[in-house]
C-alpha cells in the first residue's frame, strides 16, 4: 500500500515555534530549563500565534550532543522532568489547540543505550545487529563510513552516524559488498527488528498524546543506498502505517530534499537547510557559512546592501515546490539549534522583519527559533555538551531584566549557558510594552498569515518580480478566489519597478504595511518601496 493522503488538514495554517528545553525555562532552580517550565510558558507560544511546537530531544542522554544521542527512547530525561511531566505538556498544549512534535533520532543511539551495551558483547545475543559492527578489531578503515575502533570485546569495530558516541543503526546496506559479510542486507533479522523499534517508540508517545515527530537526519539510516531509495521506502511504510493507524500524526524530516523525502518518502514536511541546500544559505548567512557547494562570498539576499540574489534561493526552491503541491509543505525556518549565527546577528529590527514577511507570507510552513522573534544575538561561547560554534546560538531565553534574564532563579553561574549580559539585549517583558517592537510586528504578521487563506501553506505561489541581481521582489498567493500581492525590498535604497497592467486589475487595501506602493498608471503598475520594507496588499 502507498498513501495519496495529502497532509493533514491543521497543517495549512500552523506556524511552528522551536524550543530548545535545556534554555527555555528553568522552573526548579537548578540552571536548566525544564518540561514544568516548557508548560509555565504555553501561553507565551501562544500569544505569538504559534499554535505547533517542535521540541529538540528530551530523552534520557549522557548529552554528549545535547540529547541528539538517546539512552533511553522510553524515558524523558531526570533534568527535564518525568514521562508524566511530557503528558501533561501534550494536554495543556492540546486544551489550548496547539500541536506537540517530539525530535525522534534514529539513525543513531548513544553509547550509554542499553541496546547497544549489549551488541558491545562478545556473545551472541538478541541486540547483536541491532548496530552496524564490522567483523575485524583491526579494520579500521571502512572507506564512506566513520568507525570506531578498540570500544569494546566484541570481535570488530562500529560504524557512527556523526560523533564517536552514536553508533548508527543498523538499517542494512542497499548494496552490501559481498566480500563484507557483516553488511547485512535491509531484509536481514538485525535491520527488521530495528525497524520494527522504531514504530514501537514512535507508538509509545503518540499514545502517550505526542502529535507527530521531526526525524533527526532522516536520510541517513539504510547505508550503500544511492538515492536513499531503501531509506525512502522505509519512510513510506511508516507514513503509510500511521494513515491508518494514527490519520493526524505528522512526520517532518531534516532531510532537504524535499523531491525524496516528500515525494518518495511520505513526509508531509521538509525543511530548506543551511547544511544541505545552497539557496537558503543565500537567503540569510551567505557571508559567514561557507558550506561545501556553495559561495561564501558576497551578500545574502536579506541584507542592507541589495547586492543579494533572489534567484540562488528560487532556482532550488521553486522546482522542489512544484514538485511536492499537494503532497507535502516546504518549511522555512528562522534559524534552529544547528544553525549560527542567529537571525539578527548583523541586522536591525526592520531588516529582520523583512525577512519575516517574506517567510510568513510564503507557501509551506514557517518555524521560528525560540528567541528570534525578539532578536536574540549568537554570542561567542565555548562548546557545550558538543555543541561547538552551534553553542552561542542555544543560550537561555530572555525573558525579562536580571542577571539570568528571567530564564531561572538559580545564580547566573550555574546556569546550563551563560546569558547575554549586553545592557541593550532583547527583552520578551520590554518588547511586549512596545507596540512597535519586533516581537509585536511578528505577532501581528502570523496573525495575518493564519487568517488570511491565500497566505497559508497549500496556496498558490506565482512569482511576479523576481530577476537575479535586481529588486524588489514581488510574488502573489491565491486561494479560492482570494489574491495577495506581496512586495519586498531588503536593501538600505529605494527601489522601484514597473508591472503589466494585465499583472491585477486592482489594489483593494493594504493588508500590512502603508498603502500606496502600487499605483495604476497608463503603462502599467507601477510599484515604489522604500528601504528596508515589506508589504503585503490584498488585490483582484
């Protein structure tokens, strides 16, 4: 069976708010914030208008990567609270009809994983293949893999999926080499009964009141596997198992490829990333995140100068658009946990919410990291519980005035991550007594895009001005009649351009930002934006 079902229906207006847990809210005074704390601040979340919530990794961990290494997959971590602690989360979130994702990591365990001691035996026994383990102490060089060498008395060494302490799963090879014996075919016993795992564990919380999961690199699991054809179909068979099983339960994978990971895999949801797509990087950090394959240099296209390209970012993102309507939704994060710098590092409050109108009023889903609708900055930190450069982006959230920002009545030193002790940082308690505050202005955007149809995730997208190397940018939603008109312009000029008259008949009013923009005139409409704006006009 393979399922057609387009994604559920509470898809289509979410905006989702990402919560790093360890940061958010400290509620027993011990410096890290917790899962009591994740619920004391709901009606925060709320406020904002983000009515789904991702949560990065809460299970029991030795946090040599902040979680992203799992102990225990049934079992909430002793620093965040109890199973009990995350029921509750699920309930009060659901009272208030707001979503809760839980970060499922498998495509790798921890080393302190009950399963995985047990494969470290020297004896047979039922978790022996449960982990990819070659079958020579000495070998230890396994060209395309990463391998640990002389962990344990088992006769070989492990093969990880990122640092030393994750043993990958073994998922089997989608073309095992047969002069290797211990890569094991993805129909092997060993990678059928991890399969079978991982439904338990995603079982165990979705009854439990979780709403879906983001799948930590979700493209890694079948090793050998050109394409990700074998991980692609095992991603279909979960889809298909929870169409069943649980209809309203969602799966969004960091994966990037939305053309595999929606269209061939089955999630209803894939991020653009820094990490794997060159356009988002030239979105926001072109200048500072000189990823292999793409161009360090130069401007990213939200920045003062104008110099940026919107076409680095439409050239990949429109064909993975067309290829995914009706199928799933491309999300467009703010930032996350593995992205640094932040947002607003480098940018003015009106410079940010540009790049907001034009993430709120795109098609498929936004997600915002805690922190960057009051535009907090990246500081410089040394790593932490294996964060590295990522640790400066997953400081604590600022709340309010004091020398933990609010975030915990424990002294500022025994905080998980120090705070930003800049005399101007960003504030949640400032900027709600400003009308005109960044987080106002968000507030006031996802309000508009969560009653407004054709900004939603499944309408229309037609681009109407989008050249390379020229502004503004100008694009148009539609829904069941209802048309927008959304104009941007990031550079520190004004910038001005002419339409066909045949481009819309008429402006019917400003739905954020001052009218005026677009005038009809007898060679056509002729569009005027001042610096640094973005303006979004209902039209017909």
């Amino acid at each position: 069976m393979t399922s057609n079902r387009q994604p559920p229906a509470w898809l289509e207006d979410s905006v989702f708010y990402e919560i790093y847990p360890q940061s958010w809210y400290d509620t027993n005074a011990d410096g890290i914030g917790d899962l009591p704390g994740v619920i004391a601040k709901l009606d925060y979340v709320q406020s904002l208008g983000c009515n789904a919530i991702w949560l990065n990794p809460c299970f029991e961990s030795p946090f040599f990567d902040a979680g992203y290494d799992v102990a225990d997959y049934y079992q909430v971590a002793p620093r965040y609270g109890t199973n009990d602690d995350l029921k509750r989360l699920f309930d009060e979130a659901h009272k208030r009809g707001m979503r809760i994702l839980l970060d499922l990591v498998v495509g790798h365990a921890s080393i302190e994983n009950r399963w995985f001691k047990e494969s470290c035996k020297a004896e047979r026994n039922e978790y022996s293949d449960w982990f990819i383990w070659n079958d020579n102490p000495w070998t230890w060089d396994e060209p395309g893999f990463h391998v640990v060498h002389g962990y344990a008395d088992r006769n070989g060494n492990y093969l990880t999926n990122f640092f030393y302490s994750q043993p990958a799963f073994n998922f089997g090879f989608a073309r095992p080499d047969p002069r290797k014996p211990w890569q094991q075919p993805v129909d092997a016993p060993g990678p059928q009964r991890v399969r079978q795992e991982i439904r338990n564990i995603m079982k165990f919380w979705l009854e439990l009141g979780c709403d879906g999961f983001r799948v930590d690199m979700a493209q890694s699991l079948v090793k050998s596997d050109p394409g990700q054809v074998e991980t692609a179909r095992f991603w279909r068979s979960i889809r298909d198992w929870l169409d069943i099983e649980y209809p309203e339960a969602v799966m969004v994978s960091e994966w990037s490829s939305p053309d595999v990971s929606i269209v061939k895999g089955g999630f209803h949801m894939d991020f653009t990333l820094h990490f794997r797509t060159i356009g988002y990087t030239g979105l926001l950090r072109k200048h500072t995140v000189p990823w292999p394959g793409s161009d360090p240099y130069g401007f990213p296209f939200f920045h003062r100068s104008g110099h940026g390209n919107i076409r680095q970012f439409l050239d990949e993102y429109l064909p993975y658009y067309a290829a995914t309507q009706g199928l799933g939704h491309i999300a467009i994060p703010t930032g996350n946990h593995d992205i640094s710098p932040r947002l607003a590092n480098g940018r003015e409050p009106d410079e940010i919410e540009t790049f907001y109108v034009f993430q709120l009023t795109m098609p498929g889903t936004p997600y915002i990291y805690y922190g960057d609708e009051i535009g907090m900055l990246s500081l410089d930190l040394p790593s932490k519980e294996g964060g590295f450069e990522r640790t400066g982006s997953r400081t604590p959230m600022q709340w309010q005035e004091g020398a933990t920002a609010g975030f915990s009545t424990a002294p500022a030193a025994q905080l998980y991550l120090p705070v930003d002790h800049r005399p101007d940082r960003p504030t949640v308690s400032a900027q709600e007594a400003d009308p005109n505050s960044l987080l106002n202005r968000v507030r006031a955007l996802i309000r508009l895009r969560r009653s407004t149809p054709a900004l939603q995730a499944s309408a229309n997208l037609q681009m109407v001005f989008a050249e390379s190397g020229k502004l503004p940018l100008i694009y148009q939603r539609e829904k069941d009649g209802q048309k927008v008109l959304v104009m941007i312009n990031p550079s520190g000029q004004s910038v001005e351009t002419m339409l066909p008259l045949k481009s819309f008949s008429e402006v019917r009013q400003a739905l954020y930002g001052p009218a005026g923009a677009a005038t009809r005139t007898e060679q056509g409409w002729m569009v005027r934006l001042p610096p640094v704006c973005g303006m979004v006009y209902e039209i017909a």
